[in-house]
C-alpha cells in the first residue's frame, strides 16, 4: 500500500495513491513542469505508465519499476508530453494483463 502520509507508493517510482486510485505523473528534465500520465486501479498499471515516460525522457539513465518489460514497452513517436500520454495506455494495458486485471480509469 502507500507509505504513511506522502501517498506514494514503497516499491514503485512515478506513482501515488490519491483518493484510493493510483496516478502517474513525471517531471520533465531540467523543467518544473510535470506530464501528467493518468489514473489507474492499480500500482502496476500507474508504474509500467511511468515506465514508458521515463524511457521517452531519459533513455539510457531511466531506472524502471519492470527492467524486464523494456522490450515490450511501445515507444512514443517524441519527447512530447501529447506523444508520451498517447502510447502510456498501451503500457497500462501491458500491466494489467500480467498482473491485477481491471479498466483504466480517468482516460
């Protein structure tokens, strides 16, 4: 579950809980503004969405939350934030087929 009073969550990066769903939000490099990846039922699903953000922004120096799944992950077309929240579905739909099942919320 989430830690104490930050809502994020323990294990994975990028993600929070907030109102018992979970969101997904990252911060664009060398800028204060953050892309805002959605609202999921679960973790999982909130964290292969970051996943898929942090590989279009960073590349080589993104840490992932499934290091395994980076060859099935789809690939924006840019470094868009319109192009990166387009293709972060897929990734949602990647997790919830590998772990808790359940529909994407907030899209």
């Amino acid at each position: 579950m989430a830690s104490s009073s930050s809502g994020k969550h323990p294990r994975y990066r990028g993600i929070r809980c907030q109102g018992g769903k979970w969101v997904s939000e990252i911060r664009e490099p060398r800028k204060t503004k953050r892309i805002w990846l959605g609202t999921f039922p679960t973790p999982e699903m909130a964290a292969a969405a970051y996943d898929v953000a942090v590989l279009a922004l960073k590349r080589e120096d993104a840490v992932l939350n499934f290091p395994g799944s980076i060859k099935s992950y789809p690939v924006p077309a840019s470094m868009s934030a319109l192009d990166i929240r387009a293709v972060v579905s897929v990734a949602g739909e990647f997790a919830s087929d590998s772990g808790p099942r359940g529909r994407r919320r907030g899209w």
